[in-house]
C-alpha cells in the first residue's frame, strides 16, 4: 500500500501524474490479488478494510477537512467541493460498500 506524506504531496502537473498512475497501479495489482482469493478469504479481507476505515474515521475527516480547505484555497466550485466532502455518514457508506464487496444499491454491482 502507497502512504502518503505531507512532504510526498504533488506540486505540479507531472508530480500529480506521476502520483495519480502510481496509485492506480497500486490499486490494480491489489484488486488482481483480492480477485486470487477464495470468496471467503476475500470477504474477510474486505471485512477487515472496512473496519480499518472505521477505525479510521477520525483522521480520515481530519485530512478531508484539509484537502477541502486547499481546493477552495485553489478556487474549486461548490459543486466540486460538495462531491469531494466526507462527512461521518458518506465515510460510513463506503466502508459499507467496501465491507458488501463493492455492492451498493446505486451500482447494482454483484462483487464478484
């Protein structure tokens, strides 16, 4: 997993493009993994991100609280800012989502 410091935030462009491919590497090799497993083994290993980001909730508000602060610095639209806005209750849905496989009523994703 990829972690992230405040001295590793990106800059510029390249820097921003850089990070972004970096991460969705990241993310693919770790879904080509997950998908590797039995059901089982990957549902727990679901179960147990999900409960990492509950876990996690307060520091995760705290960062979003701080990356919503430099996109208005930035000039993003309300609009934008209002998508990218986590509150306890959106934090909760996604580890939901993540805790069901990616299942949610407004994918219709099967999870598998």
């Amino acid at each position: 997993m990829t972690s992230l410091s405040a001295a590793a935030v990106p800059v510029d462009a390249a820097d921003c493009e850089a990070l972004v491919r970096a991460l969705a590497s990241d993310a693919r090799k770790a879904q080509r993994q997950l998908a590797a497993l039995p059901s089982d083994a990957r549902a727990a290993a679901l179960h147990l991100a999900a409960d990492a980001l509950r876990a996690a909730t307060p520091q995760v508000l705290a960062a979003n609280a701080q990356d919503l602060a430099a996109g208005r610095a930035r000039g993003l639209s309300g609009a934008m800012l209002d998508r990218l806005a986590l509150d306890e209750t959106r934090l909760a849905g996604i580890a939901d989502a993540v805790a069901g496989g990616g299942r949610s009523a407004r994918s219709g994703g099967s999870g598998d």
